[in-house]
C-alpha cells in the first residue's frame, strides 16, 4: 500500500521560495521561459514526491537525525533535496526541501 505524504507548512514554504526563486533568476536573465522554468521544477520535484509514495526506505539516512531521510530529485545539472520523517507504515512527513547548492535546510 503507497504512503500518504504531508507537507510541513516549512516544507511548502520552501516550495513557494524556490518558485519566486527561479522566477526571479530567469527574470534577472531576460529570459522570457521564467514561469515555465520555475514550473518545470515543481514538476520535478512532485515527481520525485512519487517516489517516497512507493519506497521511502531508498532514500539516504539524514547526518542530522538517524529519524530523518533525504530524498534527492535531479533536476538541470543539480537538483533538490527533499527532508522527511516516515511517521508509521501510512505516512511520510516531508519537512523541509532546498536547493542541492544550498548548505542547509532552513
């Protein structure tokens, strides 16, 4: 049976941040795709979502918490990080999701 999954208000924070984000820097470069770009990497990470849905248990051991996890979504050249918690045999709490680049969740 997949795992139901739950955003912190953190977590969807973070998910608001890195859209305005990459909408800003497409913006800044005059690029005319910025809504799509910043789209395409809510995608990305919803897609990645799906995976903790099925097999949370792949996903690395966070160095912060031995109760936490870390999933890692790819996107362009780098990606994001996703921190969750596997409440009980039915629910996956995601807590925070950054940038690959970033050195820490916030």
């Amino acid at each position: 049976m997949p795992f139901q999954l739950r955003l912190t208000r953190e977590a969807e924070e973070d998910l608001e941040q890195l859209f305005d984000f990459i909408v800003q820097r497409e913006l800044d470069r005059n690029k005319s795709s910025d809504l799509q770009m910043a789209q395409a990497a809510l995608d990305a990470i919803e897609k990645g979502f799906e995976t903790l849905k099925l097999a949370p248990f792949t996903c690395r051991k966070s160095a912060q918490n031995p109760f936490l996890r870390e999933l890692i979504i790819s996107f362009g050249h780098s990606g994001y990080v996703a921190l969750f918690e596997i409440e009980n045999e039915n629910m996956v709490t995601i807590a925070a999701v950054r940038h690959q680049n970033e050195d820490d969740y916030h």
